[in-house]
C-alpha cells in the first residue's frame, strides 16, 4: 500500500488489533512468539508499507492449523 504516516498509523492500529486478538490463544508458546513488524520500501512507483502480524512459521502453523487462531483474528477486525 502506497505510505505516508496516516496510512502507517492506520494499519499499524490494524496490526495492533489483529495482535491482540490472537493473543486470546491458550498456547503460551504460541502467545509469547507473537510478532508485529512494519517494513517500508521505496522504489519507481512510490514508497510502500507493509505490516505483517505472524508468530513461529513451526508453531505458527501447528496452531493455526489446529485452531485457526490468525484467521479468527483476522476476522475479528474485519479481515
């Protein structure tokens, strides 16, 4: 998405929702490898930024396979 510090602010709070959301999991392992991180990139067509809400890949996928906890979080704000 093109950036600018609105856009940035808007998805940021977009993250921190998602993040909060699949914090309600039961897996401590899971809640504590929990990770927010914001990239921006500048290139020909403009500046882009980019959050990215994941946890472990390993464990990451384990839970989301057995509970679908990222989708749901997702879900949550409309995803």
């Amino acid at each position: 998405m093109m950036t600018s510090p609105e856009i940035e602010a808007v998805l940021v709070g977009i993250g921190e929702q998602v993040l909060a959301a699949a914090e309600s999991d039961p897996n401590p392992e899971y809640v504590a490898s929990l990770r927010m991180q914001t990239f921006q990139s500048r290139g020909k067509s403009g500046s882009r930024v980019v959050v990215q809400v994941g946890a472990v890949p390993g464990l990451g996928n384990a839970v989301e396979a057995k509970r679908g906890t990222m989708a749901r979080a997702l879900g949550s704000v409309g995803l």
